[in-house]
C-alpha cells in the first residue's frame, strides 16, 4: 500500500522525535554532532590560528577560552545574516542526521543514498562557511577562478550552500527514519 507524502512526512517527523528527544543517549549524540559540525565549520578554514592560540604561552587559559567562544557568540548574535542562520540550521539538522544514522546503522536498515545524502550535506556545509572578506573561505578562490569577483555573490553562493546542504540532510532524515517505520512494522 502507497501512503500519501503528508502520511509519510508526518510518519518520519514522528519517528525522528522518538529518536532523539525520548532516547538520551541518541540526544547527547545530537547535541554532541551539532556543535562538532559548528566548530568545524567556524574553526577548519582558520586551523593555523587556532594552532597558533591553543600554543601560545603567552595567552592564560581564561584568554584562550574567552577567543573561542567569541566565533560561536560572533555566529550566534548575527541572526540578521542569512548565511548565520543557514549554517546554524545545518549544524543542527547535520546532529539529528548523525542521531538517526546512527540509531538505523545499529539495527541495519539505513540506505546508500540517506548515507551519502549526508556526507554531501556536511560538505556542503564546510565549503559555505567561512568569511570571503577575510580569505577564509573555500568559496572564494573557488568561485574566483569562475570569474565571480564579488564578495557579496561569494557570500550568497555560501549560504545558497548551506541550504541546499540543509535540504539534503531533512532528505536523509526522512529517508532514515521512514525506513525505520518501514522495518519496524516487518
């Protein structure tokens, strides 16, 4: 019997509650990815500074602390950017995708395509992160040998990144746990 898309949606948004919210292991698994995918994306493009920081004895843990928090509070507090939001969103989409990956891989039933949905969406995400302004993003030079000089255009093809990033993973989330249900009424 073919169920109707609302069916199905509604069929995975449920499933994917029940994973993650009812199940603490799978929740701190959640939180855990999201702010690893976060710090990836701040941090991978600058990995020279942040060498430089974590050695530098010159600097007290407190300063070191207080240096890497302000990438997160710098993200944090520009919701007014499209490009804030979208990499936020993928952060946490990118958790509750690692969640439920994990949770169907524990009782085999996830799919190639789910699973490599989601390898592409992180790497979607990590190529729209970073400031093109600064040099540190993997769009930039990239674009730039295309012929787009732009930092704007730069900046809207990141977020433009992030979303589609973020479609792939509500995809690979669907798909997942849709097959969950799948499996488990077998």
């Amino acid at each position: 019997m073919k169920l109707p898309l609302t069916v199905k949606l509604k069929i995975a948004c449920r499933n994917t509650l029940a994973i993650v919210c009812t199940k603490p292991l799978y929740s701190l698994l959640t939180v855990a990815a999201a702010i690893s995918m976060l710090t990836i994306i701040i941090w991978s493009l600058n990995y020279q500074l942040v060498g430089y920081i974590l050695t530098n004895d010159g600097l007290s843990p407190l300063q070191k602390v207080r240096f890497f928090s302000y990438g997160y509070e710098a993200l944090f507090s520009s919701f007014d950017s499209f490009l804030s939001v979208s990499i936020i969103s993928l952060s946490f989409l990118f958790g509750i995708n690692i969640a439920v990956l994990t949770y169907s891989l524990r009782r085999k039933i996830a799919s190639t395509r789910a699973t490599g949905a989601s390898g592409l969406a992180a790497t979607l995400g990590i190529l729209s992160s970073g400031c093109a302004a600064c040099g540190t993003s993997l769009l930039g030079p990239l674009l730039a040998t295309l012929g787009a000089t732009s930092l704007t255009a730069v900046h809207n093809i990141g977020a433009a990144f992030s979303i589609i990033g973020s479609l792939l993973l509500l995809y690979s989330i669907y798909k997942i746990t849709l097959q969950t249900q799948t499996k488990n009424l077998t």
